[in-house]
C-alpha cells in the first residue's frame, strides 16, 4: 500500500484515521505502530533536527549536479562562412557543480522536462496525465545543453512529494500550495511523534531517528578535524 504525502496538517489530520482504517484492511498483522513508523518515512526527507532550538525544522531541498559553460563565445553561431567556421573554436567546456535547490524549484524543473518531453514527441500536454511520467528513466535522466541533472535514485524518494505538488495538466507549479506544505510539515511531523510517544515507540519517531544522524554526522565531522589538525 502507498500511502499518501498531504501537503496541509489539516488535510493529513482530516484523513488520518480513513488511512489508517485502509492500513489495517490491507496488512491484517500488524498494528499503528508500523503505520506510523511508515508515516515517518514518508516526511522524514522534508526536515532536519536543530541543535540549538531542540526540535524539527523544515529542510525542503535536495542536491542536484548543474550544468553550465564557462565560456559561450560563438557557440551555436550557424551563418558564418566555412573559411571563418574553420577558425573558430565552437567547443565549450561543461562546467558542474552541485546545488542545493528548494522541492519547489526541483518539481518546476520536473515539469518542464516532462512537458518539454511530450513537445518534442508530439504529444499533447493537455491530453496526457503528466504524473504518468515521474517514473520514466528517459524523461528524468534525459541530458540538458544546461541545468541541472538529476539522479534518478534520488528522485524516486521525491516521488510521493511530487505527485502531491505536480499538477495534472499544466505548465507551472502552484507556490500557494507549496508555502502551505512548507508551513505544515513540522506540525504533520509533531503529529506523527506525539501518536509514537503515546504508546512508547520513541526510536520511531522523526525527532529521536534526525537527532541521532545529527549527533552521529557531528561525531563524524570531529572525528575527521582531529585527524586532519
């Protein structure tokens, strides 16, 4: 069973208990612990532990490789002479990075890449479901002159949050939506830990499982100065 992402506390509130009634219907042994434990999972991604305040906060970004050339010069440049073309050096070098880029921002590029993807194989936009195409190797993957490429391993753990956000049909993502997840993800995180405390599952919950990567990664990275200094 897929469970869904909501993208509003009211909405995941609204539709906790339906979900977890279709749970039960369709694994008989096992029990809201496992739900939930699944429900982490699902938000997990979207936050990171403060050490300073103590508690959750929104980390709604991934990292992806960009693309970019260092030097345009004439690139591209078709109505020039051959005695001229023979002069002129059109190669560029590809320059990459990694960034780290807001879910917004990654679901926009994803749209246009899937839009771009049905022009170009004369498909109508308006007639094909786009979230059709989420889980499409060749779409994601496919090489841009420049932006950003994406992985697809990663992308698939952006999925539920993707086919929550991407509209249908359409070419631009609604930020409205967007702000409304961002503003309730922490609160949906909250949730799910205080329904864990209750019945103490607390390695379950989001809190304890990001303090403890946290603590562990601060571990690390003093590790690696002392060895280093």
């Amino acid at each position: 069973m897929e469970l869904r992402l909501y993208l509003s506390f009211k909405e995941f509130e609204k539709y906790y208990y339906n979900d977890l009634e279709t749970w039960f219907e369709n694994y008989s042994n096992t029990n809201e612990i496992d739900f939930l434990a699944q429900l982490a999972g699902i938000y997990k991604p979207y936050l990171y532990y403060n050490f300073s305040d103590d508690d959750l906060q929104v980390d709604a970004s991934v990292r992806v490789k960009e693309f970019s050339f260092s030097s345009f010069g004439n690139f591209g440049i078709s109505y020039l002479d051959k005695s001229q073309n023979e002069n002129l050096n059109t190669h560029t070098n590809a320059v990459s990075g990694w960034k780290t880029i807001s879910m917004m921002e990654y679901a926009q590029y994803v749209l246009d890449k899937i839009n771009r993807y049905l022009s170009l194989n004369h498909s109508s936009r308006y007639e094909e479901n786009l979230l059709d195409y989420l889980h499409h190797p060749e779409v994601i993957t496919s090489a841009e002159k420049m932006g950003y490429k994406l992985d697809y391993n990663t992308h698939q753990t952006i999925i539920p949050f993707l086919k929550a956000f991407l509209p249908h049909y359409g070419q631009t993502v609604n930020i409205a939506l967007y702000k409304e997840f961002y503003a309730s993800v922490v609160e949906i995180a909250n949730f799910i830990d205080r329904k864990l405390y209750s019945v103490k599952a607390f390695e379950y919950s989001i809190y304890s499982q990001l303090r403890s990567e946290a603590k562990l990664g601060l571990q690390t990275k003093h590790h690696f100065l002392t060895i280093f200094n």
